[in-house]
C-alpha cells in the first residue's frame, strides 16, 4: 500500500461519524490552539452529505463550544463531491480517487489552500494553509473514524 489510500467514491467513504482533531497555529502571533469533537456525514435531502461538526475550540486558553455544518453534494465527475457552505455557497471540490487533493478557496483578499490526504478506510487528514493580508494560519484536522 502506497502513502495514499485512493477512494473511489467520496460521499460514500465520508458516510458516518468520525472522531476530530484539530491544531490551530498563527504563524503571525505564535499563538496555538486546538478543536476536540466529532463530525457527522449524514444524508442530505436531495442527494449528497450534510456535515455537521460540534465540538470544543480551545484558543489562548479559553474553551468554547463551536460548530460547523457544510454540504457536501455530488461532483460533476462521479466519485468526487462539490462542498458548500450551510448557505449554499461555493467551498470547494473534492476528489480523492488517488488518495490526495488540493483545493483553493479565495475568500477576500485571504487564500485558503486545503490538502486532503486518506491514510486508510478509517483515517484522513485535511490541512489549510491561510494566507492574505490580515492571516496568516495553519489548521490541521485528523478524522478518524467511529464505530
């Protein structure tokens, strides 16, 4: 087995709870912090994913409940999803068939540069480097898988 573990169909890997945590770095202050929760890809009406993640965000030594929901819907090439905001806006593609995967989304004049790796059928890595004018941010997530 090579370093990335290729999936062929991403919405179907995703399906399911999964363990996340998260590291926080700010390359500008120094500062670190993490995120401990789970994440949830259930069935979205429609087709597709609905993710909702919950969990506690500790930052400068303040705890504090956060949570996210994104939509994670069928790509144009199959096996691949197009991920979106709660809201319905454009986040970014996914496609692991090989493993690996490197999206882009501009959001005002920051960069938001995210690496997706799969290590196996119950592990994965998603890392984004944040980079503009008033960030300057590192955010490793591991997903392990539960159950």
């Amino acid at each position: 087995m090579g370093e990335f573990w290729p999936v062929p169909e991403v919405l179907a890997y995703l399906a399911g709870h999964w363990q996340v945590r998260r590291s926080v770095r700010d390359l500008a202050s120094g500062d670190e912090g993490h995120f401990d929760g789970t994440t949830a890809f259930g069935p979205l009406e429609g087709g597709g994913l609905l993710h909702e993640e919950a969990g506690t965000f500790v930052w400068r030594g303040v705890a504090r409940p956060a949570e996210r929901t994104l939509r994670y819907l069928p790509g144009a090439r199959h096996g691949t999803a197009d991920v979106r905001f709660a809201d319905g806006r454009p986040f970014h593609d996914l496609d692991l068939t090989t493993g690996s995967y490197v999206a882009d989304h501009p959001c005002s004049a920051d960069l938001y540069r995210g690496e997706f790796t799969v290590r196996d059928g119950d592990r994965w890595r998603s890392v984004w480097r944040v980079r503009g004018p008033a960030k300057d941010l590192v955010l490793t997530t591991d997903y392990t898988r539960v159950g």
